[in-house]
C-alpha cells in the first residue's frame, strides 16, 4: 500500500530546490511505499516561489512561511 507524505519546503533557493528536486527522485531509488507529496514551497520572493513551483511540480506556493505551519494537511 502506497502512503503518500504531504512535503512543503521554505526556501526556493539552490538547498530547497536541491531538496525538491531529491524529493522528486526518492520513489526511483527506493520505491513507492512511502511516496513524498510535494504540497507548497514558500519564499519570500514571489517569482522564485513561482518557479520553483512550476519547475518541481509542487501543488502551491506561498510567500508566508506561516501559511505552512498552520496547514494540518502539511506532514513534513
């Protein structure tokens, strides 16, 4: 059975981008039974947030890191 993780990362810059770009890849290198959800990446920088958004296939973005610490749906 497949779980999915419900991932929101603060920082679009070259580590969060890194990091979603890591999560991306993590059901090629050791399979489906946990698969990451990438939700919303946050910036203070809306382009950035936009970019990142578009480029790793998060769900939403956000310029407010609290919109993430008060979304229950968020598991990582």
């Amino acid at each position: 059975m497949m779980k999915g993780i419900r991932i929101a990362i603060i920082g679009a810059g070259w580590m969060g981008t890194t990091h979603a770009a890591a999560y991306n890849r993590i059901t090629s290198c050791y399979g489906n039974e946990v698969v990451p959800i990438l939700d919303t990446i946050v910036d203070t920088d809306e382009e950035a947030a936009k970019r990142a958004c578009d480029q790793y296939n998060f769900r939403k973005w956000t310029t407010k890191w609290e919109d993430v610490m008060r979304d229950p749906a968020i598991d990582v």
